[in-house]
C-alpha cells in the first residue's frame, strides 16, 4: 500500500550543522510530496511541498527534491539554528484519492 | 485571523462514556479531516470530509464517527471510547480536496481514556 518511510531520530546537531532527514515513499500512483514541521505543543505547519518530479521545494533555508526514480523527499538545511528545534514530518497526497499518509516524524535536537 | 480551532484541548475520560471534540475552521475551507498522533506511528488519517455532508474512511476509521452538516464544522465523535484511544487527536482542513493543497492544522487535542 502507499506509505512513507522517513528515518528515525532523534536527530542531534549543533548549530550551524548540516542537516539531512531521509524520505522515502511507496505511492501507486503519482504523489504531490509534504515536509510539516511540529514545534513543542503546537500543531503541524507546512514547511514545503513539491507536486511533480524535479520540482524543488524550500522555504526558511529548508530544501527538498522531489525524485521519482528514488522516490525519495529528502530534507536538507546547510545551517540549522537552536529554533529548527523540532519535529519533522514527510508526507504525501495522491491524486484522486483525497487520503493523506504521514511519515512517523523525526525529531531534531539543535544545540548551541 | 485564519484559524483551525479544535475543543477541549485536554479531556480525560473513562471507557464507554461518549465524547465528542470539535473542530471548527473560518476559512472557508472544502476539505476537512482528522488524525491521531501517537508515538513511532506519525500521524494516520481517521476520517475527512471532501464538503457538506460528504465524508469517508481514512486508515484507522474503527470506533469513531464524524458528520458535516455545516462547511465550517466536523465534529469527532467517540460513542464508546476505549483505552486504545488514547492519543493526541488533530484536526486540519484545507482550500480544496485537491492533492497539492497545504493542509492547515489545529492545535491538537490531548485524550485520555481510563
């Protein structure tokens, strides 16, 4: 069935580090593909999509490319901050089919 | 302001006693759904509602009940709740039901079920 799978974490780097949190999805048809983000005792925001192969999406120095041949939606930041602190979610939407399916987030520690 | 709200925000129960948490939106928005977090799983979709009385089974629809009589609306409905029910419960909506619409989520609401 479609699923997504994203690495487990938590995630700890120090500031300023590179950050990379793995996506890959299982999907029968063609996907539009999600990064939420869940800070402390909030709900989801997105933070970036992409709908098609190739596309890029970013947003707040936040980058992911939508590969078909991989199927993977890889998370990368080339310089995370103490407030990147958070948890991370990978998602996907198939057309037609109105059902979303979330990955198990990964949380990222961010220290000074 | 453009908001999901979502009530009561923390509720503790016990097995068998009906509840109901409230989702409401001001944005006009056709799609509506509900999920439950819980730890390792992510979060995994109950049920949404593409419009005005016009819902469907997510993944884990079993021992919940949702209706939308009004667009703005789509109460969860717990008519026997169990202690696997336990979870934190989120309510999102979006502009329309198509697949690359941004959903927009409420706050969340904590459940306990002794």
């Amino acid at each position: 069935g479609d699923s997504v799978t994203q690495m487990e974490g938590p995630v700890t780097l120090s500031e300023e580090a590179f950050l990379t949190i793995n996506c890959t999805y299982t999907a029968t048809g063609y996907p539009s593909l999600f990064w939420y983000v869940q800070y402390p005792g909030e709900g989801l925001q997105l933070l970036l999509k992409a709908t098609k192969a190739d596309d890029k999406g970013s947003n707040k120095g936040f980058e992911a490319t939508y590969r078909k041949e991989t199927t993977s939606f890889h998370l990368e930041k080339g310089s995370v901050q103490v407030s990147d602190s958070a948890v991370y979610f990978c998602a996907l939407s198939l057309r037609g089919f109105n059902k979303f399916y979330f990955g198990s987030g990964t949380k990222l520690n961010v220290k000074p | 302001e453009a908001q999901v709200t979502q009530n009561p925000r923390y509720l503790i129960t016990v097995t068998g006693k009906k509840l109901t948490v409230t989702c409401s939106q001001n944005m006009n928005h056709e799609y509506m759904s509900w999920y439950r977090q819980d730890p390792g799983l992510g979060l995994r979709q109950i049920y949404y509602s593409m419009n005005v009385e016009v819902t469907d089974k997510g993944d884990v629809p079993e021992g919940y009940k949702v209706s939308r009589k009004e667009k703005r609306n789509f109460p969860l409905i717990l008519e026997s709740p169990s202690p696997n029910q336990t979870s934190l419960y989120f309510c999102a909506s979006s502009p329309t039901s198509g697949r690359s619409d941004t959903q927009y989520f409420g706050p969340g609401t904590r459940l306990t079920v002794l």
